[in-house]
C-alpha cells in the first residue's frame, strides 16, 4: 500500500510503502542535507532516539522501488536523493496529545535548534506535526525543518508559529483550563495572541507570563500595518558572531517561556481523575482483575496493546512491564496526562493518547488525508485488546449497540480481546442507567455471550470475586 | 539557505516583538563586549598583573 504522509514541502515529499518510510528531497537540498546527517550534535540527536534516523538509499536500491513509487520520486525531477526513515510504529497528532506531550514536544523543539545554532544550522519551522512519540518519548521527524541560516540573520523565523503551537495553547492549558488536544484539532495554525488577550482579565494582562507571550504582541499588532507586508527575514543584519549571540539568547528566552506553562501535575481534577478510588472495586477485587489480565497477558505473549478507556493505565503498564508495545487511550486529557508522566518517568513503552473510542479522531487535513483517522491508524495493529470497566458506558452513555461493540473490537485486534462484562445490577451500571431501565432489560450475561461469540470465541472467563463483574479472554474468529 | 524573503503575518506583534528584544539583546552584546576588552586592558596595562 502506498500513502503519501507528507506534500506541501516543496523540497520533499514522504512517501509510505508498506512499511517503508521514504523521503525523497529536491536536488537543491539534497548538499545541504548530506551534510546536516553527518554533523555530530545531529548524529547525537540520531543516537539518543530523538530525531528520526535517516539512511540515504543507494542507486541501485532506488532501482528496486517498484514503479509506482518511481513515478511519485520522479515527478520532483532528476537528481536529489531518497532518504529512508526509521518508521515510527504508532503515528499520533497533537490533537490526540494530552498537554504534556505538547510541552514535551515544545522542549524537543527547542533543544534541536539549540544544538544546530553553532553548526550553522536553523530550524525554519516550529509545529507539533514535525514531532511523533515512540511510547511516552517525543521523536522530531521532519528533516526537512532543517536548513543553513544566513550567518548574519539575527531573527528565528519560526518564533511566532512556536508561540502559537505551543506556547499559547499551554498557556490556555494552564490557566484557563483549555485542552489543548482539541484547540489543536481546530486550529491547525495555532492559537493567536488576541484570543487570549480578549479571555484574560486587565490585571492578568500585565502579569509576567501574559506580558511577553500575549498582550505586548497584541498591543504591538494593533500597530502593524493592515497590508500584507514583504519584508526581508533577514532585515535584522548583523555581524555573525551578534547573530549567534542574539539568536542563542532568544532560544533560551523560549525555553523559559515554555517551562512557565509547564502543565501542572496537580492542576486538574476530571469526572475520570479519581475514579480508581472511586469506583465499585475494593482492593481485593481489583487486585483480582490485575492478576488475571496480567495472566491473560502472558499466556497470549500480548506484543501489541490496545487499552480502550485506560484511565490510570495499571493495565497498560501490566503489559508494557511483560514487554509489550502499548497504546492505551480514553477520552479524558486529565488521566491521559497523569499516565504519560507515569511512563515517561518509568520507562514503560505506553503511548497514551487522548481518544474518545465513541467519536474517535477523524481524518484530517487536506481532502481528509493527511493525517488518517484514529481507526485507519489502529485497525489491525493490536494482537490484544482491552477493554476492561469501559462497555457499560458504551452501551449505556453512548448508546452503541453491544453487537457494534463486538465489531469494534474485531476490527482493532488480530487475536485476542480481554473484555469486562458488567452486570445491569452492578451499581455504577445502575447509577448510568438513571432510569432509563427499559432500554437495557434485555442486557445479561446470556446476550453478552451469544453476541460475543458471533465474532469471537470464549477462551476463559473468570469472575471477580465480591463483585457483579465478570473478566472475558476472547479470541477473534 | 532559508529564504530571505518571508511574508510576515499582517498584524504579527510577534514579528515586532521579536525585533525589539533582538535590538536590546544586541545592546547586551555590545556592552559585554566592550566590557571584556575593557577589562583585558586593564589588565594588561596593570603591571602587577
């Protein structure tokens, strides 16, 4: 299968084939290109797994693609090179990213400009789309954000794009309470400074981190002439050695502009945030379902997770501790944050990602295909599935059919489904129930079965003991 | 190179922001410059140095 990942650079284009990733660039950076691969702090960045690795592909390699690919290759002219990168294996976008992966990206972004600065090197631009997390570990991937710097410019081009990519909406983050994911998702140029300026209050406009990030910028555009305005980037001419001085000093003026909107670990309490003690389990119970699912793990030898409604991510560690690859997703940014600090500080190989599984990310960009849909994404990665405390509130909140349900879950997995059955007595049942008794009469452990095993088949089921919940081991049909 | 010519968002007080600060990190630039020839002069013209 061939998909184009990327097109609106005119020096190059990413093409997908199979699971080959390869870039092909224009001749006029192919020099120039060569030679950043082969710097050392670049190198650096390669060794440490946070810029993608990139091997040019021999002549007669280029030979061996098969002619669809030649055709897209050729058609950015003779000469140039074809790059072929390491493949990230589970692409995410920044809408689906909780605010610390976007802080996380933001650091990433700034520390590569950072380390090229002296090499000759500037990034020309600064978005969230140029980085993809390997697990909880933020990757830059688009080599093509690199390029020489006129030695005597002074100015970072793409301070304004950063401050809208990153920054404004962390900010938002923070002290408003805004998810970026779905700022994100909309504003797929960022936030500008004249949004937050109109939410912030006079006294909040003059304090420190509004000061320098919103209102002198939007004070100051007020003044700008209303004409598109041509100007040289590299009107600022100075000497090179100021250049470096000046541009090394606004990178580090970046860095502590993005630590003050640093998400706080303590900040935000969700509907999901204390379900872990707040759920129907005791210790016992859920220490039961730990060590189940931990079994089922193992005995399935799960490589590839998906954790539907993760919420802490104990699961999600279960498997990423027994040395699985893991994508755990729910809808709520809150636990999704607190579960990728957990893997980032822990090590664990979880990319948690902010999904609603009932009205998951759509495709996006682009005649809706830059970046594919959630589903387009997960469909057949898994080996394993979980779902676990997650179908009532599917049947139930969202009203999906339990056979859809099945279905789902079929789609995402090449092998097995761990699933929780909850029974209508359970009282969180009961408490989403609210009255609307009549819609689920039919739901039993009878339905739960016989409709389960259209698509799949019951390897084990174990109940919980003490509780009205029962665990499933499924394998697709 | 990078392009020298960019379209500047209409209206981008970052664009102007970042010339301002520019301008005033290269008034540092200049006065620790001048700070550390002015020292290595003294120094050097410091017999007990």
């Amino acid at each position: 299968m061939i998909s184009t990942l990327s097109f609106r650079d005119p020096d190059g284009a990413v093409t997908c084939f199979g699971d080959r990733v390869i870039r092909r660039v224009a001749a006029q950076r192919a020099f120039d290109l060569r030679e950043l691969l082969q710097l050392r702090s670049v190198q650096g960045m390669i060794s440490a797994r946070r810029l993608i690795n990139s091997r040019e592909l021999a002549l007669r390699e280029e030979e061996d693609l098969e002619p669809r690919a030649r055709a897209i290759f050729d058609s950015f002219g003779a000469g140039g090179l074809l790059l072929e990168h390491d493949r990230v294996w589970f692409p995410s976008y920044p809408a689906e990213w909780p605010a610390e992966m976007l802080y996380a990206a933001g650091h990433l972004t700034i520390d590569l400009a950072e380390a090229i600065l002296e090499e000759g090197y500037g990034l020309k631009d600064a978005t969230p789309h140029n980085v993809l997390f390997r697990g909880p570990n933020p990757v830059f991937i688009d080599i093509l954000s690199f390029d020489r710097r006129a030695p005597a410019d002074a100015t970072w081009l793409p301070y304004a794009q950063f401050m809208r990519m990153f920054v404004l909406p962390l900010l938002l983050h923070r002290e408003f309470g805004a998810k970026t994911g779905e700022l994100l998702a909309v504003r797929t140029h960022g936030v500008e400074p004249e949004e937050v300026y109109a939410r912030c209050s006079r006294a909040q406009r003059l304090l420190p981190r509004f000061l320098g990030s919103v209102t002198i910028p939007t004070w100051l555009a007020k003044h700008c002439s209303r004409q598109p305005a041509k100007q040289k980037a590299n009107g600022g001419q100075v000497d090179q050695e100021k250049a470096r001085f000046i541009l090394a000093a606004h990178l580090r003026g970046l860095r502590r502009t993005l630590q003050k909107v640093e998400p706080r670990s303590d900040l935000g309490k969700s509907i999901w945030s204390s379900y872990s003690s707040t759920s129907s389990y005791s210790a016992a119970e859920l220490e039961q379902k730990l060590q189940c699912v931990g079994r089922w793990l193992k005995d399935c030898n799960a490589k590839t997770v998906l954790d539907l409604g993760c919420n802490s991510g104990s699961f999600s560690a279960i498997a990423a501790e027994l040395g699985a690859q893991v994508v755990a997703v729910d809808a709520d940014p809150v636990v999704v944050g607190r579960l990728w600090r957990q893997a980032s500080r822990e090590k664990l190989d979880i990319l948690p990602l902010v999904v609603n599984i009932a009205s998951p990310t759509p495709r996006t960009g682009w005649r809706n295909s830059e970046c594919p849909s959630f589903l387009d994404r997960a469909t057949g990665r898994f080996d394993t599935v979980m779902m676990l405390a997650l179908i009532h509130h599917l049947l139930i909140t969202e009203r999906i059919p339990l056979a859809e349900l099945f279905d789902l879950a079929a789609d995402l997995t090449t092998e097995n489904l761990i699933i929780e059955y909850i029974d209508p007595a359970d009282p969180l049942f009961q408490a989403l129930l609210r009255g609307r008794d009549a819609l689920h009469a039919t739901f039993g452990t009878e339905l739960f079965e016989t409709t389960c095993q259209k698509r799949f088949t019951i390897l084990q089921k174990q109940p919980v003991k003490g509780s009205l919940r029962t665990l499933y081991l499924l394998q697709k049909k | 190179m990078i392009s020298p010519l960019a379209y500047i968002d209409p209206g981008s007080g970052f664009a102007v922001w970042q010339a301002i600060t520019a301008a005033a990190l290269g008034s540092i630039y200049y006065l620790r410059r001048w700070f550390v020839r002015f020292r290595k002069k003294r120094n050097s013209n410091d017999p007990n140095a």
